[in-house]
C-alpha cells in the first residue's frame, strides 16, 4: 500500500511537466491540495475533466506496489469523458507503461515508477451493487451533484477506509444537496477537506466575450449555475417574475388569428393541459383535465383546436403519448411530435424561465384573484390529493378579499389512510394515520388567517372534533 513517505518523492509538477500539461491558477490550486478530500464546485469549460484526469495519472505513477482508483459518474456516457482523457495521455505520453488497456471493460493497467500495478477502471453509479467490493487508492467522481447522497456515504466513501486513499469530487452545481454540504466542510476547519469555487471565465483559454454572449442567452439562474458555479436553492425559485408577467386575461378564441398550441398527455393520476399562445405571446386559453377515456379527450382537443383555427400543437409523443398522437392527427388536429426526455424537459424550462425573465410573455392574473372579485366563496378540490404548503394558502389568503370563503376539501390521506391513493382499511382504521392528514390541512389554513376578525374560516373541523 502506499505511504505518505513514497507520495512526498514523487514530483507532480514535474511528471505534468513531461506530460506537456501546464494547470492553469485554479487547477494547480487543486493538484497542489494535500487534502485526502477535495471537492471542486466549478462552471462549465473550466478544465475539470482535464485536470481529473491528469491527477489520477500522477496517482497511477506514484511508487506502490499495486494501486487501484475509479473513476465514476451516474452514467457510463459521464464516467467516460475522464477515463477517455486518461487512456488518450497515456497512449499518447506513457505508451510503455501500458501493461493492458481493455476498452470494453473501461480498465487501464500501468506500471508505475516503483514498477508496481496501478489500475484505474470507469464506472458507472447507476447501478449501485456493482461499486461495492475491493478497497481504493483513489476515487475521482465526476457531476457528484447529480449523485444521490447514498452512492458517497454508503458505497464509496467506505471504499477508501482499509487503504487511507483519497477522494477528488467534481461537478457543476445542482442545488444545495449533499455536495454542497461537502463543499461547505472543505470550507471549514477540517484539514481533511479542501474545496474551490471555480466559475468559468477562470480559465484563460476561454474568451470572454463568448461567456457574456452565452449570459445574454440563458435564463439568469442557469447562467450562474452553469458558468458562475454558483449552489442556488431548488425548485423553488426556479421561475422568477411570474407575477410580473401575469398581466393579462382569458381571451375568447377567434378562428381568424394565428395561435401556437402545446399539449401534455395524460389520463388518470396527471392532468392533460392544453395551451395557446397568439402572436404576442400571450397565453390567452388553457383547458386541464384528467380521468377522462382517451376518446372524449381526443373530442375535447379537437373541439378546442377547431376554434382556434386549427392551429400548430406541439404534442407530447412519450409513452401512450404515440398513438394519441396519431389518432390526433387522424382526426384532423395539425398537432407536431415532441418526445419528452430529460434533456428536452430541461431545455423547455430553462427557455420558460428566459422568457419571464426577457418579460416577453404575458399570462393571465391569477384565476383565484378574479374569481374573488367576482363571487363570494369556492370550492377547493385540489387540497383532496395532497395538503397544499404553507405559503400556497398564505397566497390565497392574500389575493382574495376579506369575506372570500374557500370550502378545502379533506386530503385523501385523511381517509384512505396515510399516502394511499386506494382505500386500505388497515390504514384508515388507525386513528393516527386519519388524524394526520387532517391535522396538516388544519396548521396550513391557519397560515390563510383563520381566526381574524373579517376573515373567514375554511371548512375543516376542529381537531378535537376529528375521527
């Protein structure tokens, strides 16, 4: 195994040197970091899938009789982009010690200065049995922050204990998860941590007018995130200036004028949502429905697409998406395929969150908010399916006005029993599992000022009074 004795002879800087690799400031910044726990936190094309690389190689040249070190991802397709740079240098610098390299089981064998075996092997974290096993020297994780929280904690950072080796984790922010909290730690005190917030114009290869270009682009949010390397809370404040652009009204469909649809599918626990938009990007019509049989849906769809002119809807095609689809078209609808993957979902919400941002969209005032000016009290249906946050009902509460009643309607959870969504008697007859869905609508209508003078009080029973 090796010893801090045989790590402090190797000269790092001098085998990049022979390599032909120059760091720049902030990747010498981590080559040069002894901390048995690095994690860098950096923006797009700042070099971290060189400089991974570049440091697995040094580890594979240290002295030692047999060292092993993996280089994983959340997916193979991830994992690759450092093995592959590490099987390019040393084709291409350390061809002699190459003992084997098989690419088809992504593993790479090189004899180090001591003559000994160093292997490093690719692998993937989507299937997390396969990380479980021998002990490592090292251990590079590329986009952590797209890892789930157990991969490290349970699988390989124990892989690390028996031989005292290292870890190097890199990625992109995603939120304030785990890799956060492991950035905030080699922030701290402990000398076992060290990490860096590496935006992407620190590279000094890349030009910086090509970066501000790309700002002007991108949502703001994603601009930071991506380039600035900046950890921003989650979902929730992913779309900015909604209530600025909710300007404007339902306006009644007229076949004359050119509308833009875009339409989501679903039938039974989802909603089907159909959209259009007219010239001025304006959201003027919405129609959301579920648990409707698919032939009374394709009636629907086409009904609304007929008054508006038949205009262009872009379609959901994922799944049973396909043959709705088809039978669209077939009854006449000039509906256009879009197949929802991970990449092109991210690409719709991140040009949404441009849009809100530029203040080129306009949609309607909130529907809650006029409907208050209009009548004196609702119904609430869809507190049934789940108990709405705090800050939703406060939301309520603010946009209608002071005698507005709202009848919310029990969550299901209150008597099907827990998070069912089919009755289970043996849930439903203990007490505990009725009680709590009731008691969570309760403490969240008390946020919409239950008990005010001039407000009124929700429909739901004391708790005292509770099955």
């Amino acid at each position: 195994m090796m010893n801090r004795k045989t790590t402090a002879t190797f000269n790092k800087r001098a085998f990049f040197q022979d390599l032909g690799y120059v760091p720049h400031a902030g990747q010498l910044r981590v080559h040069s970091s002894p901390a048995p726990r690095r994690i860098l936190a950096c923006g797009v094309r700042w070099g971290k899938t060189l400089c991974a690389a570049m440091e697995a190689l040094a580890a594979a040249m240290v002295p030692a009789e047999r060292t092993i070190g993996w280089v994983v991802a959340p997916t193979y397709d991830l994992s690759d982009r450092v093995y592959d740079q590490i099987e390019r240098v040393a084709g291409q610098h350390l061809r002699r010690r190459i003992v084997s390299m098989k690419k088809h089981d992504r593993r790479i064998i090189l004899r180090n200065l001591a003559g000994g075996l160093s292997e490093i092997r690719a692998k993937s974290a989507d299937n997390p049995v396969s990380l479980l096993g021998e002990g490592l020297d090292f251990v590079i994780v590329d986009e952590a922050a797209r890892l789930k929280p157990m991969i490290w904690e349970s699988h390989l950072s124990q892989r690390l204990i028996d031989r005292r080796g290292w870890a190097l984790l890199i990625s992109t922010p995603r939120g304030k998860g785990y890799f956060y909290d492991l950035f905030r730690r080699g922030q701290g005190r402990d000398p076992d941590y060290a990490s860096w917030n590496a935006p992407s114009w620190e590279n000094p290869i890349l030009d910086k007018e090509t970066i501000d270009a790309e700002r002007a682009r991108l949502p703001e949010r994603t601009y930071q995130q991506e380039f600035g390397a900046q950890f921003l809370e989650g979902s929730g404040s992913v779309f900015r200036f909604v209530r600025e652009a909710a300007t404007g009204m339902w306006i009644p469909p007229d076949p004359n004028r050119i509308y833009y649809g875009g339409l989501d599918l679903a039938k039974v626990e989802d909603y089907t949502v159909l959209a259009m938009l007219n010239q001025q990007r304006q959201l003027t019509f919405v129609d959301r429905f579920h648990r409707i049989d698919w032939d009374k849906q394709i009636i629907r769809l086409h009904a609304a697409s007929k008054a508006h002119g038949g205009p262009v809807i872009v379609t959901d095609t994922t799944g049973i998406g396909e043959p709705i689809y088809e039978r669209l078209r077939g009854a006449g609808c000039h509906v256009q395929p879009y197949p929802f993957t991970a990449r092109s979902k991210a690409d719709l919400i991140n040009n949404l969150m441009l849009l809100f941002e530029q203040r080129v969209l306009t949609i309607p005032k909130p529907e809650l908010a006029h409907y208050g000016t209009q009548f004196d009290s609702v119904e609430a249906d869809s507190t049934y399916y789940a108990c709405p946050p705090a800050g939703r009902v406060r939301n309520w509460h603010a946009v209608t006005p002071a005698a507005f009643v709202m009848s919310t309607k029990l969550p299901r959870m209150a008597f099907l029993g827990g998070d069912a969504r089919e009755l289970d008697a043996g849930r439903v007859l203990r007490v505990e599992e009725r009680r709590g869905g009731s008691q969570v609508l309760r403490r969240a209508c008390r946020a919409r000022g239950e008990g005010q003078p001039g407000r009124a009080a929700t429909s739901v029973a004391p708790e005292d009074d509770l099955p």
